[in-house]
C-alpha cells in the first residue's frame, strides 16, 4: 500500500489519465432525477441495457412516476421491469422505494434533496432494497450530493492497480477517494463514469492491457 502523498497523486493521476483516454461521460443517462433512483434500483445486478428496456416500459405505460408505482399491482410492475432481471425482487424494492418517497417526502424529491447528505444516506440504506452503492448513486446522480459510488469494477480496477485489496470494505474504497479528491459532485460523477468505461473497454475479467491508459502505474500491468 502507498503512503497517503503517493496515494492522494495516484487517485488525481488515474482521473486525469482515464479522462484523457476516455473523455467526459455524461451520466447519468436519464431524463429526471425520478428516473434515476428508478434506474440505481434496476441496474443492480443487470446490464444498463436491459435496464434502459426496463425504463421503456415504464415510460410507455406512463408508469415513471411515484404514484403510479405505487398503485400499481405487483404482477403488473414486475412484469414492465423483467428485462432488468430479478423482477419480483427489484419490483418490491422499487415499491418500498416509492411508499418511502411518499410517506417522508410527499414525493417531493426537491424537499428529499433538501436533506443534509449523512441523515439522507442513512435514510435510504433503511429502505428495503437499497444499499450503499444504490443509496450513494441516488445522492449523486439524482440529487448531487458529492458521495462517491463504489462498485465492483472500481474494486477490480484499483486492487490491480496495488492502492487497495479486493476485499476491503465499502467504506474503506470510499475513503480512499473522497478524502483524496476535492469535494467536487461533477469529479464524482464523471469519474465513476470513467471508471466503470475502463472496467468495459480494458479492465475486464481478462484485462487488456497493452495500450491500457493506467499501465505505467499499475501493478498488475500484463501479469493476468
Ligand atoms: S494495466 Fe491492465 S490490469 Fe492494470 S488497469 Fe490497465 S487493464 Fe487493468
């Protein structure tokens, strides 16, 4: 592991690098803030594309709204959101979502917003369904709240790189980037953005590591 000086230089660095490589991401891919807490509970375990045909249904069942969740029957619900897998599971998160929304908010997600960021975050890590990379990627990507998202490329991408071990904890992979970072909601949101790109075009299970952007300061350059 590296002291804290080469770790704050190595968490700037690969920013920098993976947004020379890559350019800006614009996320997070979706119309209101409504729709992304939606979408943080549909991409859990799903590919954003069947994601995206999830969100479809709901938009062409004018169904993309708290109230229309919530009176929804069940069967109905699971059925629009089936192709994000896992239907009947993310179908009673997304209930208890939306009751949570409307019994502490009036559905009201500016007044939501209005919350400081901790009271918030422990709030929704309440609500059935929702853990910390949810949680944390609504108060990013719906609210701008500066939290930064860990998930599982970000533990591929900097264990291999040598600054933390695969099995550290959430926590501790949050850590490592907000007390490194400038509090900044929009490096926050564009470099989990960029981290989850390198985990798609080089940083796969097999990783591709010739002409990697992070090969010069990664430990496990060509040794997979
Ligand atoms: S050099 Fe290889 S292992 Fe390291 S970050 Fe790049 S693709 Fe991943």
């Amino acid at each position: 592991m590296k002291d804290d000086k080469s770790e704050q230089l190595s968490v700037n660095t690969i920013y920098d690098r993976l947004l020379d490589a890559y350019g800006p991401q614009h996320w997070w891919p979706a119309q209101t803030p409504f729709e992304v807490m939606i979408g943080a509970v549909l991409t859990q375990s799903a590919a954003w594309t069947n994601v995206e045909k999830a969100i479809t249904n709901l938009k062409k069942a004018q169904a993309l709204s708290p109230g229309a969740i919530r009176n929804m029957p069940f069967s109905e619900l699971s059925g629009l959101i089936k192709p994000s897998g896992y239907y009947n599971v993310k179908a009673r998160k997304l209930k208890s979502l939306v009751y949570w929304l409307g019994e502490n908010y009036s559905d009201d997600i500016e007044q939501m917003s209005a919350v400081k960021s901790n009271k918030l975050r422990e709030e929704l890590l309440a609500v059935y369904g929702i853990g910390p990379e949810t949680a944390d990627s609504i108060l990013l990507y719906a609210l701008g709240k500066p939290l930064f998202v860990i998930d599982a490329y970000t533990k591929r991408i900097f264990s291999r790189i040598g600054l933390t071990n695969e099995d550290d904890s959430y926590n501790y992979y949050q850590k490592l980037f907000m007390s490194n970072l400038a509090t900044d909601v929009i490096v926050f949101n564009e470099y989990h953005a960029l981290i989850v790109k390198h985990a798609k075009e080089a940083c796969n299970k097999k990783p591709v590591c010739g002409g990697c952007c992070l090969s010069q300061i990664c430990s496990h350059s060509g040794k997979i």
